[in-house]
C-alpha cells in the first residue's frame, strides 16, 4: 500500500510542476485510490480471518500468533499496547491504530518492558 501511496504523491508532483494534464492526473488518481481500497478490503479480511482462528486457537497458538503480528514486546499500559514492531502486512493500518490510542509504536531505544508479553493485570 506504500508503494501504491508514493504513486500518488509522485503523481501529484507532476500534476503540481504541470508535466502531466487534469485528464490524465484524475484518470490515474482514480486508478490508484481503487488499488488501495482492494488492498484495504483484502487487509480487512485477513484481520477477520485472523480474529477468527485467535479466538478458535489453543492458549499455545494465541501465543504464537501474537508473536507472528507483533514482532517486538507487546505491553499493555495506560489503555493502550505498546510495541516497537509489528508485522509488515500490517505497518500500512499504524498510523490509524496509533491515532486512535489501541497501539502504539515506538522506537526501540525507547522502548522498556518488563515481559514479552503480558494482559492488563500484568500476567
């Protein structure tokens, strides 16, 4: 979906200098806004797919799945996950689960945890 998103901003450099015309310009816009709501529709679907087989799974799975999608320490503190990584089908859907307190990333040399992984009670 990055990739995708660099078209636009490119596009719109081209746009903005004048090297491309307003046909052309929305035409591709057009294109690449599709490419992204497929994309986004397909990362849905994978995230239900996922919830689904979490929640079927053995405690011993749950575990291994957490540690599939969060690549880091996963802590829960103040209402929210903290974690410095997470997997890269997923990095494109940060920035709207940071905004809205879920998860937030940080920068490993800034991040201090006391267990790999651990609930709201600190088990």
């Amino acid at each position: 979906m990055a990739e995708v998103e660099k078209k636009i901003e490119k596009l719109e450099e081209k746009y903005l200098d004048e090297q491309i015309d307003g046909v052309t310009y929305r035409r591709w816009l057009t294109k690449y806004r599709k490419q992204i709501a497929v994309m986004k529709n397909d990362l849905d679907r994978a995230a239900d797919i996922l919830k689904g087989l979490y929640q079927m799974a053995t405690m011993e799975l749950q575990y291994e799945l957490t540690k599939a999608v969060f690549k880091g320490k996963l802590v829960y503190s103040d209402g929210s996950f903290r974690t410095f990584a997470i997997a890269l089908i997923f990095e494109s859907n940060a920035p709207a689960i940071n905004k809205k307190g879920l998860l937030v990333t940080s920068n490993p040399k800034n991040f201090e945890a006391p267990a790999s992984l651990c609930t709201p009670d600190g088990s």
